[in-house]
C-alpha cells in the first residue's frame, strides 16, 4: 500500500514537470514589427451563427452561446493581410489602455507612430480567428476569460462633459478596465488580446456606413458582445469613459518574396510564379 504522503509528494512533483499551457500567441512575423501580429485570411462581409442561449435584458435580447462550429459566411470577402498590435493604445503589455479617445484622435495617434486605425474587417478577422468563432474565444459567453463581466455604473454626463479636473475624476470613478494582457485567455487565434471586453475600439468603417469611424469589442461592461456586433452611432469627434482603440499597418515584404521578385517573380518555396491564375 503506498503511503498517502509519499503519494501527494509523488503527484506534486509529477504537476511541477507537467509542461506550461500553451502560450495563444503565435509568436512574431517577420513582416511585422515585434509589437505587433501578422493577421492574414479571407473575410467575409455577413457571418450567421445560431444562438442557442438568447438572454433578455430589458428591450434588448443578447445571446450568451452559439452552436458550436456551425457559421455560415455570405456577402462580399476581402482579402486581408494586416499588421495588427497586439494590445490596445498605447500597445504596451501591462499598460493602462487610453480611453476618452474619439476617432479623430486615434487617427492621429497611429499616424505619428507610422501607422493607421484598423479597418472594421481586419478587426473582425482578427477577432474571430480561421475558425470564424462568434466570440474571440469560442463560443459561450465566459465573463472570466476576458476583462467583460463588471457591474455597469451610472455615468455623471454633466461631470464627464466638464473639462480639466471635474472631467477626469468621473473618468477615474467610472474606469474597470484592467492593464492590457491582464487576461491571458483573452486573445484570438493572431495573438491579439482583449478585443472583447476592456474599452471599446474604434475603427475604421467599412463602406455605406454613416461615420468614418465605428467603435467594436464592448468595454468592460458587456460580456455578450463578440467578433460582430458594430457601433457606428458615433460621429469622428465622440469621446466616452470607455472608447479607445488600436493601431494597423501594411506588412513589410519577407526576404522569401523579395527574393522572388528579384528573380523575376518565381516563388522561391517551388520555383512557380508568385501569381497564379
């Protein structure tokens, strides 16, 4: 009979050497700066998934899980190949995110650092990953996973719309966001992390649109809301205690296809050209 303590000596030495998780990050791109993520795939404009958990919250009815691995993509796609960073503004893992931004100064922003806004359909790819998931990770709602379950707070619109001072110590008593990567388990298969949940992003909208600029993810008071989901009730100047945003940039040619074009556009991994009819 083996002795219950030598047993639990055995077992804890056994969990030690277990390996880590596994990190949902892929890792860096050499077409992309190491702050940020290689996004690459085919969108589509209009994705369906079938809610099996709708939940109704006043008016509104919010759905909570979705069948798993049933989507079905439709409308107009685009192809998408994006240098996405991997945190909100200022990017910076452990960083406060920036909130109280509108569109026009997330514009800005990304522009004097060599960059631009994300577009809505990079956003969404980014988000949803190869497997088209409804939510950035899978496909029930788990208020744990990402910075998205906190109780909401009556907002002082008078305080927030003050300036210096008055203004800021409403934004700092409404604030629940959390550093970014605080949560581990929220990011996408890209290696993108807090899409749902935290602030709310804006990005670039898609065409037909109202506004230039659209707000996508919820902030930390919304746990429902997942890939899709557009908020483009805002005008470009619209500033809230939870609206921020991240920054894209076209890819850099790898050495593979600048050698390619170097000879003549063949395909270095086969020697075929590099496009194809």
């Amino acid at each position: 009979m083996i002795d219950p303590l030598l047993g639990l000596g055995a077992l804890a030495l056994a969990m030690l050497s277990l390996p880590a998780a596994p990190s949902l990050d892929p890792g860096p791109s050499a077409a992309c700066p190491a702050d940020m993520r290689l996004v690459t795939g085919t969108h589509h404009d209009d994705v369906q998934h079938v809610c099996v958990e709708p939940v109704k919250s006043g008016k509104a009815t919010h759905c909570f899980a979705y069948w798993e691995g049933i989507t079905a993509e439709e409308g107009p796609t685009t192809e998408i190949s994006v240098c996405m960073d991997q945190f909100e503004a200022p990017n910076q893992r452990g960083a406060k995110p920036l909130v109280m931004q509108s569109f026009e100064m997330a514009t800005a922003w990304c522009a004097a650092r060599g960059k631009r806004v994300c577009a809505e359909q990079e956003w969404e790819l980014a988000c949803e990953g190869p497997e088209r998931r409804p939510l950035v990770y899978g496909w029930r709602v788990d208020r744990a996973v990402c910075n998205s379950g906190k109780a909401w707070r009556q907002v002082d619109e008078r305080k927030l719309g003050a300036s210096g001072e008055v203004a800021q110590r409403e934004v700092e008593r409404l604030w629940q966001g959390a550093p970014s990567g605080s949560y581990p388990g929220c990011a996408s298969a890209f290696g993108i992390f807090d899409m749902m949940g935290n602030v709310e992003e804006w990005v670039a909208s898609r065409r037909g649109r109202r506004w230039p600029g659209a707000l996508m993810g919820g902030f930390w008071a919304k746990p429902w809301t997942g890939c899709r989901g557009t908020n483009d009730a805002h005008d470009p100047k619209f500033v809230f205690y939870e609206t921020g945003f991240r920054c894209c940039a076209d890819p850099r040619p790898t050495a593979a296809k600048t050698s390619a074009a170097g000879r003549g556009g063949e395909d270095e991994r086969d020697g075929l050209p590099a496009t194809r009819p």
